[in-house]
C-alpha cells in the first residue's frame, strides 16, 4: 500500500490525507466541478475530477472513481464517511479491481447494513438488543410480537438506519397502517420492503462504543461517545466519556461492542450503537460500519489515531496497542457547526464564507476545510467544522467549549455556533443529564 | 412584455419528480395556479418545494431533472 485515493472531501478528506502523510503514503484527491477551490484538492499530492456537481454525478459514482485510482495508480481506497463507506458494492468493486479497501469487509458492510441480520448477529453474541422481532417480519408476527413487549413499538425499516424509515405504533390499529405504509415506504427508499418492531425506550440515551477489528476475529475497543444531543436524529454535539454512566455499565457496553466485532471478523473501524434507559439497561441498535464523524472526540482523550490505525489494519498491520493499554484521559467535547440557521428551523445557508477566525489555545482542535472566501456549496453535508475541546475534567472541557466558541467568528452564513453557545448554558447539559429528546425540551431549536 | 417564470427558491440539484419513479409534478402544457409544486430543489440532503407564484399554463423547463440550479435561477416560462 503506497498510493490511497480518497473517496470524499471536505473535512474527512483532509482528514485521511493527514493521517496518510504522516505513515509515508501518497494521497490522490477526487473532486466534483463545485469542489475545484475544495482544500482536499489543493491538499493532496494528485487530485482527479470525477464529475458534476450532484452527489450521484461525482461522489457515488463508482466507474468515475474507479477509474481515477486506475489512471493515478493508487493502491488503495478510503470512502471516509457518507457517500460510498457503507456501500458494500463499492467496497467489493474495489476489491474486484485489486484495491486495498480502507474499511470492514463487503460481507461485512452488508450484514449490518441490514438491521434485522444486525440484531440477530448482536443477540447470538450475547449484546442485549431493544425487546421485538427476530429478523424481519410480516404484519401477523409483528402484531405478536407488539403484544409480548408492550406498546408503543417502532416499525423500522431492515435497510434504513441512522434515524430512517421508523414510524411508532401505539396500538394494534395504528401498527397496521405503520406496516403497510412503512413497508411500501422502506420499498421506495430502499428497495427493500422488509420491516422488523421494537419496543419504544422512552428518552432513552444514545451511547456508541467506537471498536477497532483486525479482520480475523481480534477486536478491541475504544469506550464510548455520549451522542444523545440531537435534533431530528441528526446529532449536534458528542462528548466522551459520557456523563454520569456507572463505570460497570460503561465497561459492560465497551466489551459487549468488542464481543459483537469479534464474533462477525469486523475489519477496520466501527460503531457499536447503544440506548440506554432510564434504569441504566443497555440495547444495541445498529453498527455503524465507517469511521465517524465524532472520531475525534475518542481521539482527544485516548490518544489515538483512529484514522492512521484503519490504514495500518488495511495494510496488514497487527494493533500497535493491547486492550489494557486504552486509557481514556480527560474528556473531550465536539460541536458540529453546520452551515444552517438555528433560528429560522435548521435551514440551510449556504453561500461564501466572508470571514473565518479559528479558535485556538491548549485542547482546542478544529477539523474544517472551509476558509475565508471559499463557497460552501448547496448540493453536500452542511457540515463545515467540528470544533473539539479536551479538558482534564468535564468542567474544563466545557468552560474551553465557551471560550472558543466565542472566539469562532464565521460570516457570510450562517452556523450553528449560537445554537453550541446557547447548549452549554442549559443547566441539564451541564449537569450531564440530558437524553435524545432534550433538544427539542430545551425549546432552543 | 417579458416572459412569466417559475424561479428556485434556494440553490441546489432541481427535481422534476418526487422520487424516481414517480410522474412528473407537473408536464409542459399543464396549468398551473399560484402555490402549485412544479419541482423539488435538493440543497445540503434537505428537500424544498418549487412552487409557482402565478398562475398560467406551463411553457416549457428551462432545466432538466437534476441538473444544478441558483437560488432565484428561471426553472420554467409560464404562459397564458
């Protein structure tokens, strides 16, 4: 592995090429007609255009990626996060074409892509997963299994994920309409109308166990993020550790997750999704088979490179570091700032960037490609920066938080920076006590 | 005079279907009133409605499905 073409852009591609640099590797960049000024572009050492400015013209588009790695020789391929990562097509075409593939195996990728197989895989490795159906189901068995755990259930879509294709159900009645719309939904969104029902966890926590595998049954993991704080299932704000989990609970889950990539021969990084009730039981939800865009807030207080170690694991590499040798330090606090307007409902802003001061100082990092004078274009991820705070404790963590968020001037769009500045004055956020359903409670969105 | 025509509200990818396989929101030839969705505009993975603000009968797109488009961009011409 001496060349890696990087299937993205924005942040994550100036990420991976970071992390390339440093272990020696060239870096090809691949580029839409709106991404000509794009940093990633200007970053790598070679950079290809793909196509259009449309995701579908450009960035999912296989044969045009494909054949830039061909043309520049690159040996191998990291998808980064949204776009190709979790398409185990792409994955096997890659591999089809004798590219190192920088992520978990296209088995892999297809297992957990369907959460129906996810579930059973996490219960036949003993990770407790939310009261409901084994696999997917028709609508006589999804009545009874609503009955046995109770309602409210949610009907969720086997390949949706992320937050797509749920719909809850209070009773037998509405359960019956939720089948037959979701089904003809999850049909249309998916190409796939299979359906499974879970129990409804009210406000529950949303907790993730960050795991690494080697591909042949060796695993390890990296504790948790706390990503509770969402909108719409869309997650604002990631700290780890997360606040006020009882440290059994917490290495319960963080072995759970390792159990689960062990059992399946998870390759590279990935994402052990969890609730977590009231009571402090923990479920499984999904695995998410990528690296995150919350990976840094791990890093910030582990010390490593989640990036650089999925490249060594795809080169062949063993783990540079045993179990015992995770010793999180500290707690570390990501902003996302999106390009949209917290005061008029989340709209999108896109636009140029007038003005644009980083904060700075000690345990302060910023993962961005933006710039003074670059355009953020309407057609990608709103994401424009993260902004990531270490402190030695929670408190410094946020009062760093504060302080570079006041210090973080972007103009010409608008952020949700107001929306971080405002978060960090909720007294239940500081009190770390707050669950997927407090953003909406804290009527600030 | 000049032409009437149905303009983007935001920028981003314009759709002339609500999903792949669906019909057009409306066809060249079809009348419109004020508020009638003739399209939807993909901006950040979010989805807004084109809608026309006159009423008239639809002339002809002035963009293809999926093609990129500029906030306050002419989508189509309305005729009488």
């Amino acid at each position: 592995m001496q060349k890696v073409l990087i299937a993205n852009r924005g942040e994550v591609a100036l990420r991976v090429i970071r992390a390339c640099r440093e272990l020696g590797l060239d870096t090809v960049a691949v580029y839409s007609t709106a991404d000509e000024t794009a940093r990633h572009v200007r970053v790598a050492d070679e950079a290809v255009c793909i196509g259009k400015a449309p995701a579908r013209s450009s960035y999912l588009n296989v044969d045009a990626i494909l054949d830039a790695a061909r043309r520049t020789g690159a040996d191998a391929v990291h998808p980064g996060y949204g776009f190709l990562a979790e398409n185990a097509r792409f994955a096997g075409a890659c591999q089809d074409a004798g590219l190192t593939w920088v992520g978990p195996s296209p088995r892999a990728i297809e297992q957990m892509g369907d959460k129906a197989v996810a579930r059973e895989l996490a219960r036949a490795a003993g990770v407790p997963v939310v009261p409901g159906t084994a696999g997917a189901v028709g609508l006589e068995e999804a009545l009874r299994s609503a009955q046995d755990v109770g309602y409210p259930v949610m009907v969720k879509a086997a390949a949706g994920g992320g937050g797509r294709g749920i719909r809850v159900a209070h009773d037998a009645d509405e359960l019956r309409r939720c089948v037959t719309a979701a089904g003809r939904e999850a049909q249309a969104a998916f190409g796939d109308a299979s359906l499974y029902v879970e129990k409804v966890i009210a406000r529950p926590r949303h907790i993730e166990v960050q795991v690494l595998g080697d591909g042949h049954g060796g695993a390890v993991h990296v504790y948790e993020r706390e990503c509770s704080l969402q909108r719409r299932r869309q997650k604002l704000l990631e700290e780890s550790p997360a606040p006020n989990l009882p440290p059994q609970t917490r290495e319960a889950m963080a072995t759970a997750a390792a159990r689960l990539a062990a059992a399946v021969d998870y390759a590279s990084a990935g994402t052990v999704e969890f609730i977590v009730d009231d009571s402090g039981a923990f479920f499984f939800i999904e695995m998410n088979t990528r690296i995150q865009v919350e990976h840094p807030v791990t890093e910030m207080v582990t010390g490593i490179d989640l990036v650089k170690e999925q490249l060594r694991l795809a080169a062949g590499a063993p783990f540079d570091f045993d179990q015992d040798e995770v010793q999180p330090r500290g707690w570390a606090i990501e902003f996302r700032v999106n390009a949209e307007d917290p005061d008029a409902d989340f709209l999108p802003s896109p636009g140029e960037i007038t003005a644009f001061d980083l904060p700075g100082g000690p345990g302060v990092r910023v993962d961005t490609a933006a710039y003074a004078g670059y355009k953020v274009p309407p057609f990608y991820d709103s994401l424009v920066a993260k902004l990531i705070v270490w402190g030695r404790d929670r408190a410094e963590a946020i009062a760093r938080g504060r302080s570079a968020l006041s210090e973080f001037r972007i103009e010409g769009i608008r952020t949700t920076v107001p929306f971080h500045r405002r978060i960090l004055e909720e007294p239940a956020f500081t009190a770390g006590e707050y669950h997927t359903e407090s953003v909406a409670e804290f009527a600030l969105a | 005079m000049p032409e009437k025509t149905i303009k983007s509200p935001l920028p981003g990818t314009f759709y002339r279907r609500p999903s792949p396989d669906a019909e057009p929101f409306v066809n060249e030839g079809d009348r419109v009133e004020p508020g009638h969705v003739v399209g939807l505009v993909e901006i950040m993975k979010s989805f807004h409605e084109v809608k026309s603000e006159d009423s008239g009968v639809l002339g002809r797109f002035l963009v293809d499905s999926e093609d990129a488009v500029e906030a306050g961009q002419d989508i189509a011409v309305l005729g009488d």
